[in-house]
C-alpha cells in the first residue's frame, strides 16, 4: 500500500494589500496636471507649426494649378472674381480661378464643382480636395469683412489673388472694357519673384485682394501667437502685427510674412511704404502704382 503524501498549508498569515491613500492619489493628480501644463504649450506649438507648413502647401498647391492653367492658355494667368461673380455666369468659369455657388449673400462660399472654376481640374481629390487646399487648416472661420453672409453657407476658402492679376482692359477693372478675359501672362511680370500673387486674408469675401486700398481686405495673422486675432479684425493690436501668414509669389515661392511687410498702411517710414507697396504691385506696364 503507498504511503499518501499529505501537503499541509502554512498556516502563517498572508500579506494584506496596501491600498493607495488620498494624500497619494492627490500628488499623483498634481504631478500629472504639472506634466500637463509643461507639455500643452509645445504641443499646442507644434500644431500651430504643422499648420502653418500644411498652409504654405496649400498655397503653392494653388499657384501650381494657375500654373497648369497659363500652360493650357497661351500663358495666361485666371483673374480673381468678385462677390457678385459666381459659378451660374459661364464665361466666368473659363476665366476666374473660382467662384461663389449661384445665390444671394454667398460672399466667401466657393462652388467646388468640377467646372464652377478654372483651376479646380488642376486641384486632385475633387470636391473634398479642393476644400482641403483652398481652406488654411489654421483659419479659425472669421466672417466675411464687408458683405453679409449667409449662415447656411460658411466660407469655405482663406485665400485671395493679387487683384492685378486681372488685366487692365477687362470690364472687371475698366469700366466699358471687355468682359471676362484670361488674366495677365505670367510670363509678362518683371521681377516676379518680388511680387505676391496669393494672399493669406483675414475672412476673404472673393478672391479680388487689393491690400491697403480696400477696408475690407486685411492681411492674415493666423499663424502668429494669437489665432483669435483674425476673428477681432484688429490691425493696431501688437500681436497682430507681430502675426504671420504664407504668401505665394510668381515665380511660386512661398514666404511666411507679418502684416506689416504686405500691407503699407501699417508702416509710417516713407521708404519702408514703398517697398512694402513694390512686394504686390505694379505688375504689368500701365497698372496703377
């Protein structure tokens, strides 16, 4: 008969678990709010970076596309439309970069459709494509300045052209001229790596920029520390000053610019308002200077 081998339990006492105390948890909160506070700012930093970069693609994405437009005819640029122009108006679809949807107070809502604008064909992904270049992931979503808006249409577009773009005898520009002709050559602009062709604005109603002639075309500061800025439409601020915002040049360069570089009312020394005025115009013989 086998001897049965018998495991006896110890009978010593087992270890009780030690549960955290509210001192403890609280520290553990603190540190983590600590750890919080020091990395949000270099994130936030960081978003504000990406941003930025993805929005100087956009605009070079654009100036691309105008770029394939000049190649398809005879070297001529789209013009920049104006609030009342939109995508109904035929012969402005073959000349304007883009245009507003058909309808009243569409003041700053592009119509994406294939062939609502010039450009748009050059621009991959289709509808939700183009949105995605023509609208600065950074815009935080400012009104139109100078037009109601319809509520039911948000703008959908943070960029704007140089509105020279348009030739001078288009009707556009010259009272009695010729409705709806191509832009400029792109060929034709002496220097053009010293003047801007794309802007980055402050809640643009139509892509028709004249910078410093027109209240309601304020340079963009979206990049700069204070995003909110656009919404406040405050030139005088200092952070606003301070701002920046990417601008394409003709010959497709992309700068990060201040206000105070594109715009001339915001400089008193009489040399610097001729240089900042000499960055977007003249840009064909004859234009205004």
């Amino acid at each position: 008969m086998k001897a049965t081998s018998i495991c006896c339990e110890s009978n010593s006492p087992r270890r009780a678990q030690r549960a955290f105390t509210l001192v403890e948890l609280l520290v553990v909160i603190g540190i983590i709010a600590v750890l919080i506070s020091v990395l949000l700012p270099a994130l936030n930093s960081a978003k504000k970076k990406a941003q930025s970069v993805q929005c100087g693609s956009n605009v070079r994405q654009i100036f691309l596309a105008c770029q394939m437009f000049a190649q398809d005819n005879g070297g001529h640029l789209p013009r920049p439309h104006t609030v009342p122009e939109n995508s109904n108006n035929i012969p402005a679809t073959k000349v304007c970069a883009w245009l507003h949807v058909d309808g009243t107070n569409a003041a700053g809502f592009a119509d994406y459709r294939d062939n609502a604008g010039a450009i748009l064909k050059y621009l991959a992904g289709g509808e939700a494509g183009r949105k995605d270049v023509l609208y600065c992931a950074g815009d935080s979503g400012e009104k139109v300045g100078g037009w109601t808006q319809d509520p039911n249409r948000p703008r959908n577009y943070s960029y704007s052209f140089n509105h020279q773009m348009a030739q001078r005898t288009d009707a556009v520009r010259t009272p009695g001229g010729k409705a709806y002709q191509l832009g400029i050559g792109l060929g034709t602009i002496p220097n053009a790596a010293e003047k801007i062709m794309i802007y980055e604005e402050i809640g643009p109603n139509d892509t028709w920029n004249i910078v410093g002639l027109s209240p309601d075309d304020l340079c963009s500061a979206r990049h700069g520390n204070e995003r909110g800025l656009n919404v406040k439409r405050d030139p005088n601020s200092k952070a606003y000053m301070q701002g920046r915002a990417n601008y394409c040049f003709f010959d497709g360069h992309v700068e990060m610019l201040t206000p105070p570089e594109v715009d001339y009312t915001l400089v008193q020394n009489a040399a610097v308002k001729e240089q900042v005025w000499r960055k977007s115009r003249p840009l064909t013989a004859g234009d205004p200077k």
